[in-house]
C-alpha cells in the first residue's frame, strides 16, 4: 500500500512580517496575520491565541460603537504582531 503513494512536498517560504493586521474594519487572524508553516499547526494555536485578545479588546469598555472597532483592532495588533 506505501508504495502506490507518493510522498507528499511541503513548500517552505520565508514571507517578511506583515506591518499590520488589520485595515479599517477588518482584521486577520491565525495563518492569516502570522506566517507559519502548515504543517506544524501552529496557525491553530495562534488564532486561538489571536481571538482571545480581539474578544478582550473588543469587550473593553471603551469599545461602545462601530466608530470604535478600529481603536480595537489598532490595540490587538499592538498586542499580537509582535508574536509573528
């Protein structure tokens, strides 16, 4: 059965840092904000990390309208970025 499957190829890319997660009201999350490799699950990992601190952010009392999403998103990539 081994022998009728070819291995399969992981790609590896060195991607430079993004300078930010977000833009207006829209933010990334995961593999999406951080470049890892896929196969290490690690993009898992991180947006579990990543929604936490949107979801803390976000539920901050300073946060009361749609106005205020991008102070929100402006203080989780302050927090996040540095992790990629």
């Amino acid at each position: 059965m081994i022998k009728d499957h070819a291995p399969d190829k992981w790609e590896l890319f060195d991607t430079l840092p993004l300078p930010t997660f977000y833009k207006a009201n829209v933010a990334l999350l995961g593999d999406f904000a951080h470049a890892t490799l896929r196969h290490q699950g690690s993009g898992a990992g991180q947006v579990v990390e990543d929604a936490l601190i949107l979801a803390e952010v976000l539920a901050d009392v300073n946060t009361k309208t749609a106005a205020d999403i991008p102070l929100a998103f402006k203080a989780y990539d302050v927090i996040r970025r540095p992790r990629s």
